[in-house]
C-alpha cells in the first residue's frame, strides 16, 4: 500500500483520511492550524442537508444578488473592488447558469449517499456529535418564494429526495417554538443536523489511532517529485504570540500520493502541483447563541431550519446551544467579523424565537472553498499520484463522507491500472 499525504485537515481531509486508512494506505496529514477543524470546519450551520442541494448557479440567483449589492445586509454580498480571481469566477459562475438542473440533481444523488456513509463512520466508531436526526424544515414567508420552492422540490425529486410541501399550521406544529409569520413550508425528513467541530475532531483521533500521522502547525510550501515518489516541503509556524505567526522552521517529507483537500488554500497548493482548481473563498457568518436558562432552552428550536428568504440556517447543538448561520460575501480572503452581517442573524433569532435570551452569541467567520459550478472537484490531478477532494462550497458537511469513498475509489482505480 501507498504513503499518501493528506493536506487539510478539515472535515474533507479527516474523511479523506479515514477512508484510505480503512483501504490500508499509509496516512499523513498536514495541516497549517494546530488543530484539525480549525477553518470552516468550525462553525457552520451545521446542517446535513440533502434539501439544501440546489446549486446557485441558477437566473433567479443572479436577479437577487442584482437587487442586493447596495443592501449590507443582504444574504449575498459582493466587494465591487477589482479582483481577476473574483471577477473570472463570478464569469464562470455564470456559465454553468446553464448546468443548473444537471448539477442539482448529481449533487441531491451524492448528498442522499453521503448521509448514509456519515451515519454509518458515526455509528462504527462510536462518535457523538450532538446528531438530531429530525429532518430539515424549510420556511417561506411569501407566496413568491413558496412557488419557487415547488420548483426546487421537482428538481430535489428527480435526485431521490423526498421534500414535501407544508402549510403554515403544519410548520409550527413540526416546530412548536416558532413564532413568526409563514406562508408555508418545505419539510424532508430524512436530513440531519449535528456540529461538524466535534465530529471532525472525534474522527481525526479515530485516524491517529488507525495509525495516521499528523503535522500541523505546517505551511506547504513547495513539492518535488520523481517516478511517483513527491518530497512535500513545509514551514513550522510558530503561533505561540500574538503577533503573525512566524517560520520557526523548515521540513520535509516523503510520499508517494498527495491528496489536496486544503479548502480555499487548494488553489494557491495545486497551481504549484500544475493544476487550475477555480476556488473562491465564499465567506459565511454564523452566532453560537448560548442558552444558559431553562427559557431560553424551551423557546429554541430543536428541529433544524432553513428560512428560504433570508438564507438563514439554523441547528440546535445539544441543550444549551443554539447555532445560526448564513449569508454569502464574495470579498476574497478576508476573515474579519462584520458587525453588520452579524446583526441580522441575532435579529432573525428575535423576529422568530422572541424568548431566546441572545445577550452571549459567540459570532464566526468563515471562508467555503467554491468552485464556480458549486460542484466539487474529486479526480486526479495532471501528475500520477496527485489528487483532489476539494472545492464543496457550502455542502462539506454533507457531501464529504461520499466524496472521500469517490476518492479512494480513484485511487484504487489507478493503482490497478
């Protein structure tokens, strides 16, 4: 069997791992945090959602984000400042306007696997993760997005997903803590919701005791390589200031597969392998709202939700916390928390949870590695023993378990070859 790098250590690395080391191969993975999960991995809205599959690249996306670029609050922000990298995605973005229905359908097929596959590591290996299998309720607040939600149900269907509409009555009684208006609803039973934190973290000691090797704390920063035999070369970051994180020290290792599943750092990693991987850091917000008193804890819901028109999605991680996340900011790779994108998700939590004490919410930033299809990018690379399981945008959590198994099965492919 194979020495195979890993690089990323977020939730497509650690699945990554996991499946090659279940194969046999020998596994290490390199990651530039500390600790595995340290990106978006962290704290998105963590939701398992097969419901959540339609891709964006859609006209009626496009309208919207027309009405909304002069609006800071608006679910989907764009910084008109020049960028090629920006503005050749956004390009290509349109494009695969036309792969809409394709893509959505492919992509509703390997999220309903990769529940089952998640479901299965989670169960195998003993791994709780705050897991509240109680569907996904989708709410609408007008007829317009009701309707357009009956389209996206059609498409959802022809992938093999059971989305069934739901009436205003119908919503709250899925739902008894909500508060607001709706005019209807979507609910699938079938998806999940859980923190992908613990999940990922739980799962990397699962690979450490199966036998993988991690080094983190480390930047790649170059790759040689000859006769399917590569030297990975890294910087040590020395993170123990509070300051820029500073070289404290080169290394190297050998391998003989890499696999980049490095997040939006993918790009800059395989243009050094000579590959084109188009991903755009897509930032997201979300508040951990923390419900410490018995009130707050009964007014919180605990079935996840997803509100169709301010792109809000919501799951209740265990008792005393409650996790709200949304919007889409196409502002490179800039981390910074904006009190302007954070406020309307504490003010969704009042309009909708008006019992929910929201005076300690931990805000979060995050960047979703995007490929301008919204697909995610699992093949091999120009140079035999490279590969990539990257790029799944705003579905990692939920499309990862299936596109590790895809991976290892390329692998394996080309190794028989």
């Amino acid at each position: 069997m194979s020495k195979i790098a890993v690089i990323g250590a977020g939730i497509s690395g650690i699945t990554s791992a996991y499946s090659l080391l279940e194969a046999g191969h020998d596994v290490v993975v390199i990651d530039r945090h500390r600790y595995p999960a340290m990106e978006t991995s962290f704290a998105n809205g963590g939701q398992v959602s097969a419901s959540n599959a339609e891709v964006w690249n859609s006209t009626a996306t496009v309208l919207k984000a027309m009405r909304w670029i002069f609006r800071p609050d608006a679910p989907l922000l764009l910084n008109p400042s020049p960028s090629w990298h920006k503005y050749s995605w956004i390009a290509e973005f349109l494009w695969n306007v036309r792969n809409h229905r394709q893509n959505t359908i492919q992509t509703v097929r390997l999220a309903i696997e990769a529940r089952r596959l998640l479901f299965s590591i989670a169960e195998r290996e003993k791994i709780s993760f705050d897991l509240k299998q109680r569907g996904i309720l989708h709410i609408c607040h007008s007829k317009d997005y009701f309707d357009a939600g009956v389209e996206t149900s059609a498409l959802l269907a022809a992938g093999g997903l059971e989305r069934r509409p739901v009436t205003s009555k119908e919503i709250v009684a899925i739902e008894p803590a909500l508060k607001g208006n709706y005019y209807g609803g979507f609910f699938t039973p079938s998806d999940a919701s859980g923190d992908i934190h613990k999940f990922t973290r739980k799962l990397a000691v699962v690979c450490a005791e199966k036998g993988a090797a991690f080094i983190q704390d480390a930047s790649v920063e170059g790759f040689s390589g000859d006769q399917n035999r590569f030297k990975i070369f890294m910087s040590k970051l020395d993170r123990t200031t509070s300051g820029p994180s500073q070289t404290t020290e080169t290394m190297d290792i050998d391998v003989d597969k890499i696999v980049v599943c490095a997040g939006v750092e993918s790009r800059r990693i395989a243009s050094m392998l000579g590959d084109r991987i188009n991903v755009y850091p897509v930032k997201g917000y979300s508040i951990t709202v923390s419900l410490n008193v018995p009130l707050s804890q009964q007014a919180a819901p605990t079935v996840s939700l997803l509100d169709e028109e301010a792109k809000i999605v919501t799951s209740r991680l265990g008792p005393d916390r409650f996790r709200v996340a949304g919007t889409a900011e196409l502002n490179g790779y800039n981390r910074d928390i904006r009190s302007d994108r954070i406020d309307p998700l504490r003010a969704w939590v009042r309009s909708n949870f008006s019992g929910i004490d929201t005076s300690e919410v931990v805000p979060w930033a995050g960047l979703r590695p995007m490929m301008p299809d919204m697909m995610p990018v699992v093949r091999a690379g120009r140079q035999t023993g490279v590969y990539y399981n990257t790029g799944h945008g705003h579905l990692g959590w939920t499309l990862s378990a299936a596109t590790a198994a895809m991976l290892l099965r390329i692998i394996q492919s080309d190794s028989q070859a």
